[in-house]
C-alpha cells in the first residue's frame, strides 16, 4: 500500500482519483489546488499524481525532488520549457509524463506508431479528437501524443508535419503531413481517431472515454509502478511493458 498525494484535487478529474485510489487498496496521502503548498504534500506521500496546471509544474517538481519521491504528470498543455523542468527533475527522481493515462490509450498509441511504419507515405495521417466544453487547450494532450506516435513510426518530427487546423483557401495537402482537427462541446470526457486514408481504402484507430475514472485508473496503476524505479523519465508504455 502507498501513500498517493494528488495535486488538483478538487476537480472532477480528482475525484476520480481519490476514488481510484481507494479502489486500489491505496492510502490518500491529501490533495491540493492553487494555492495549497505541494512542499507539505510530498512530505506526507510515498509518490505524487499532478493534474494541476502547466505553471504549478516547477513548484510541484521541486517539491518532488525535495521529498525523494516519484511523481507522476497528467498536466497537459506543456510547452518545450515544461519538458526541460521534467528531463531536469528526472536527473533525481522517478517522473512519469504523459499526455494521457488511459491505459487503452497508451496501447492505440503503440498501434499508430506500429502502423504509420508499415503503411507509407501515400497514406494520410488525420488525428481527429473531441472534449466537453470547458477544456482549454487545444490539440489536446492525447491528440499530440498520438500525433508524436505517428511520427515516431514514420521516423520525423511531428513538429516539422504537423498541420493544426485548416481555413480557408489552404491549397492541396501537402504529402507526409500529419493533420489535427479538434472539436468541442457537451460533457464529452474524451474521444480520439486517428485516420489513415489511402486511395481506395481507409483505416481508423479509435479510443472512446466514457468517463474521468479510466484516466484515474490509469494514473495509480503508473504511481503503484513508478515506486522504487530509479531515477530517470519514464512513460505509459513501459507501464504495460509495451
């Protein structure tokens, strides 16, 4: 049993957490929200879950770091200089990131990239994903994340392919590129598609969420697994030996 402390609790999204963690047999260790102090969190945990916001990351690191524990990053909406705060912070400790921690989705993540590297380029990529009305960032986590599986299968950068919206006269798409169209609206937890389209024939990876506590579930699944690693960064794949 380990003492799981969760950063954003008070949300939907940790709710679903403290409900997972009692589900698996977990002791929570206490949550936090803006303002909370994440110094006394760590202090009192074995391993840290963070679903806050990208500008609580570096405090909510450092507060790892300080405590020699693990923590675990659900936080999407990361720029380049979050992830340096990450690859720093795993210099010391176990970290886990993640733009989504269905473990469903971990694994359609394995098949895009498994798919984008036997299918060849005159096969489009479309990555096509939808939430509630209340999200803030847009690709979302979970659409970046298989938009980098895409292009790790195909061996580019997806920074270099990625196509993020269309308007107006945009001309012919441009071959190798990776699209993201992203929609809003209702209570939609989560739904994400990735389509390969070819001449003649189509073929489409789809994950469906139907509620908060699939991520939850998820995230104290890679918390349990993240106890005793050594320090480094680790991902979802590696959760399900994949």
């Amino acid at each position: 049993m380990a003492r799981i402390g969760i950063i954003g609790s008070a949300g939907r999204m940790g709710n679903a957490l403290q409900a997972a963690v009692a589900a698996a047999g977990h002791e929570y260790a206490g949550g936090i929200d803006k303002g909370g102090d994440p110094q006394a969190l760590a202090q009192a945990s074995d391993v840290l879950v963070d679903f806050s916001a990208p500008g609580a990351l570096e405090f909510n690191l450092d507060a790892a770091i300080h405590a020699g524990i693990p923590i675990v990053i659900g936080t999407t909406g990361l720029e380049e200089r979050h992830h340096w705060l990450i690859d720093s912070a795993a210099v010391s400790i176990p970290v886990l990131q993640t733009g989504n921690t269905s473990l469903g989705v971990t694994l359609l993540a394995h098949l895009v990239q498994e798919a984008a590297a036997r299918l060849g380029d005159d096969w489009d990529i479309e990555i096509v994903e939808t939430h509630h009305r209340m999200k803030v960032d847009a690709p979302s986590g979970t659409a970046m994340l298989l938009g980098e599986a895409a292009a790790k299968g195909r061996g580019v950068r997806l920074p270099d392919e990625a196509v993020r919206g269309r308007d107006g006269i945009t001309g012919a798409r441009v071959p190798g590129t990776i699209g993201f169209a992203a929609l809003r609206g209702g209570s939609v937890a989560g739904d994400h598609s990735v389509h390969f389209l070819a001449d003649n024939e189509r073929l489409t990876f789809s994950h469906l969420a139907e509620n908060r506590g699939i991520f939850a579930k998820g995230a104290i699944r890679a918390a349990q697994w993240l106890l005793g690693k050594e320090p480094g960064r680790y991902t979802m794949p590696q959760v399900l030996d994949l």
